[in-house]
C-alpha cells in the first residue's frame, strides 16, 4: 500500500436523500446484497487504513450516523479492521450540492495536511482493489488531483470526461450541462477523487453554483486544477463495474445483480453446486462449504454458515444460521437465527425460529415450528408440531400434531423432555411440565401434570363402545 496512508484523511458524501430512490429511506441506507450502501463504502475505505474517515450526512442524518456509528465500533462488520481510524459524522444541514458536501467535511478537517479521498456514498461495488491503484498513481505522478474515470457503454446520467487533444484531463460536465457532443462522450466521472489537503481546500473555495441544478459541484475541482496549472489526472479504472453509482432503485438492482453472479461464481470456484445460479440470492457474508447443493430460490443471509456436503433443496430462506455438515433442508424451509448440526433433515415447510439449537441427526417434517428450543441428538419430530420454549432429550420422538402450550397469555413456560420418550400424536403439553426419561404419552392428551421417568402419561377420556348401536338407530 501507498506510503502516504497514514496521513490519509477519507471523506464519504452521504447526505444525499436520494430523491431518485423515490423512497423516505435515505439512499445509502439501502442495501445491496444484504450490507447498506454506506456501510459497504466504509468497508473499501477501512481497507486503506486511513487515518479518519469523516462521513457527510444530512438527510434522515440520525439514521445514516447510528449505521456507520455500529461499523466504527466493529458491530456490524466484525471481520474489517477499524482499530486505529477515527470516524465521524458532519452535518450538511442543506444539500447544495457535492462541492458543497465536501466543503462542509474539510471545514471538520481542518488539521488535515496530508491527501484526503473522497468518495460518493452511492457506488456500492467499491471495493479497496478498485482504490489502491488511484492512490499508488497519486503519489508516483506527484500529483495534486487525481479522480478515476471508468469507459462505460452508457454513460446516460455520469458527469463526462472531457480531455484535450493531447489526452489531458479537461473538466468534467454533468449530464444536464452536457453539449450534444459532449454527451456522446463514454468516459465517465465515477466520483472518487484523491487530492492533497490544500489543493483540495483551494479549489473547494473557488467553487460556484451557475450551471443547470444551481448547485456546487464537486466535479468543478478538476476544472479549477486545469486553469491553475495544478498537476492533475484522471486514472481509466480497470474495475469500472466496482465503481458505479446507483441513483435509483432500478439502478441498484442492475448493481446488486452484478455482485450476486459474483458472490455465486466464487462459490462455485470454492466447490459449491448451484441448480440454477441466476437463482441464488446468497448475501455478502454468508459462508458456504465445499460440497453443498444449493437448490434454485435459495436466500441465505446474514451471518449464515453452510457446512460440507449440506444439501439446500430450494425455496429456503436462511438468516444468521448454521447449517452443519451432511444436513439437507427440504424444499421451503424459513430458518432464522438457529443453529442446526450434523446429518439433520429437515422439511419440507418447516419453521425453525430464533433460537432453536438442533443437534446431530435431528429430523423435522413438515409444517413444524420451533422456537428457543434444544432438540438433542436424533430427536424426531415430524408432523404438524410446534416445539417452543422447550429442551428435548436425545432419541425422543414426538408424534404428529404434539404441541408444547408454553404461553397463558402473560408468561411463557418451559417444556422439559427427557430422552427416549414417546409422545403420542395430538398431543397437548402444557407447560411448565416435564417428562422423565423413557416417559410416554398416550396419543390425544392433555398433559398438565409431569409424568414421571418410564411411565406413561394419559389424559384423555376413556373410549365406550356401545354394540349395536348403528341398527338399532335405523
Ligand atoms: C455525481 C457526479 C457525477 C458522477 C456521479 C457518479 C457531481 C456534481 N456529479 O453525480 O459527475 O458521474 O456522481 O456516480 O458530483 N451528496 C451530498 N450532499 C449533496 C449532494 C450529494 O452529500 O449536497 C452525496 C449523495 O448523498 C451521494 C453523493 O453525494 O451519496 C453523490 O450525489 P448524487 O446526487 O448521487 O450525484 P450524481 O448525480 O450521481
Ligand atoms: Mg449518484
């Protein structure tokens, strides 16, 4: 990395509402491929090991700073390093514009006497590969100014390059302002800009605001540098994809479907079979060993961690979850916050909620629910239950239509199952209740009371056969 990193100072404009997104939330809160565009841009910026990173806000600005508030302090991307780079947040109480964005973080920077960076907010396939060459020219050009460009196939919407016959960089024009010649230019202003601290301060004061959007422009920079002699240049990325911005909602899902091929394909290289890859929504931190089969409208999110030779038929969404090794979820399955071991089966239309810990060899059927439960080692369950609140012991089986009863309306109770009991079908078990170990339960009860080890529990009424009851009533 380049030699002047420790006097780098990062500048993140994101005070923009977005009003293309047609939405209250502000742009950099959505999310590409599960990560918000903001805190996807702090990623590429931590990589660099700046000094500071100092994030422009304005719209909905509480919400934008609580986001990069929990990147700072490692919450939300444990596995980027923050230690030693000093965040914060300056208000943009009006958006005039990016110039005028910028302005307002060298007015919190004014220690500043090394080179700052400034990125858009809105571009989230950066990464910090697609910035280290434009800092490793800057210092070997010496240079004052340098900004990446990127060739585009259209360049509908970008500020355009505009450069002299000899090659050099003239000014940038935005779309609005663009001449019809103009606009046929390919070569667009990604919006990342590397500058020293001064000349930044300089040109940052000489801007003004008469062009099409009478706002300050931040693009103006390069213009100021031309006429003043500065040593300036536009690098052409080699990675123009990573740097893109996304105005709109249609904008970003073109975004976001260039990095979900991208998540896959380097799955794929990693071992894992994909039934259909344009199907395959797996989220930016997600994990996934070698061997698995992830069946077509596969979601997986979050913290998600798929082990060896899983297999994931399809039409599962799986959030912040473990999935151990050799396990196979059948189709439909929604599984959030839980964790699941070796060898289970479970599905198809199954539940498993927030806190349910299924040890090894687990089988879940159809329509079944847990929630906070510990079902240890070959526990059965599979039909039409609900298991919530509850810990079951190793080889017990629960029969179709169990249901712990773990709620009166105020509290919620706890089902305590020993191993190796049966539960009947149909079964009711109103908690707090405990069954002992090898405890039956005979089908159709009513279970309010425990059941002690090796009984059976039976809670029903007895069954009366009256002979000859059919002819008689014709
Ligand atoms: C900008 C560039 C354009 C470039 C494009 C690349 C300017 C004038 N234009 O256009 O040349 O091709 O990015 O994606 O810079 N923001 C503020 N305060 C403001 C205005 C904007 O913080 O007053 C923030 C926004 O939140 C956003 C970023 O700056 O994150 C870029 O603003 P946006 O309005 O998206 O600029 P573009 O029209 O995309
Ligand atoms: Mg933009």
């Amino acid at each position: 990395m380049n030699t002047s990193s420790e006097s780098l100072d990062v500048v993140i404009l994101a005070a923009g509402k977005g009003t293309r997104m047609k939405s209250e939330l502000p742009k950099v809160l959505h999310r590409l491929c599960g990560i918000t565009l903001i805190e996807r841009t702090l990623r590429a910026a931590a990589g660099l090991s700046p000094k500071s990173v100092t994030v422009v806000v304005g719209y909905r600005a509480d919400l934008v700073e609580e986001e990069v508030k929990r990147f700072a302090a490692g919450e939300s991307a444990p596995d980027v390093d923050v230690q030693g780079i000093s965040f914060q947040c300056v208000v943009q109480e009006q958006q005039l514009g990016t110039g005028h964005a910028a302005q307002v973080a060298m007015a919190a920077l004014d220690e500043a006497s090394g080179s700052v960076l400034i990125l858009p907010g809105d571009s989230p396939l950066v990464t910090t590969e697609a910035l280290s060459p434009l800092l490793e020219d800057f210092v070997a050009q010496s240079a004052e100014l340098a900004f990446l460009s990127a060739e585009v196939a259209d360049p509908f919407g970008f500020g355009r390059i505009i450069r002299n016959a000899d090659g050099t960089v003239a000014k940038i024009v935005e779309q609005k302002d663009c001449s019809e010649e103009e606009a046929k230019v390919t070569e667009i202003n990604t919006s990342f800009y590397l500058a020293t601290s001064a000349f930044m301060r300089e040109a940052l004061g000489s801007l003004e605001n008469n062009n099409a959007q009478k706002e300050f422009y931040l693009t103006d920079i390069v213009d100021y540098a031309v006429r003043n002699d500065k040593p300036a240049f536009a690098l052409v990325s080699a990675s123009p994809d990573a740097l893109l911005g996304a105005n709109s909602i249609a904008e970003l899902s073109a975004l976001e479907s260039i990095r979900r091929q991208e998540i896959v394909s380097a799955w794929m290289a990693a071992g894992v079979t994909f039934e259909d890859p344009q199907a395959a929504y797996i989220g930016e931190d997600v994990v996934i060993e070698s061997d698995s089969f992830i069946g077509a409208g596969t979601r997986l999110k979050g913290s998600t961690k798929i082990g060896t030779g899983v297999r994931l038929d399809g039409d599962s969404l799986i959030e912040n979850s473990a999935i151990g090794q050799g396990s196979h979820l059948r189709l439909g399955c929604y599984v959030q916050d839980a964790s699941i071991a070796a060898s289970c089966v479970i599905g198809p239309f199954a539940h498993i909620r927030p806190g349910s810990e299924l040890r090894d060899g687990v089988k879940i059927g159809n329509f079944v629910e847990t929630k906070k439960a510990l079902l240890h080692d070959g526990v059965k369950v599979n039909h039409l239950s609900y298991v919530g609140d509850a810990e079951v012991g190793a080889r017990s089986n629960l029969g179709a239509g169990t249901i712990t009863c773990n709620y009166d309306g105020v509290n919620k109770h706890k089902t305590t199952i020993g191993k190796d009991c049966f539960v009947g079908s149909n079964s009711a078990l109103v908690a707090p209740v405990t069954l002992g170990d090898e405890a039956y339960v005979g089908a159709g009860s009513t279970i309010t009371k425990n059941v002690p080890g090796k009984s059976l529990g039976i809670a029903r009424s007895r069954q009366n056969n009256i002979e000859g009851w059919s002819s008689k009533k014709k």
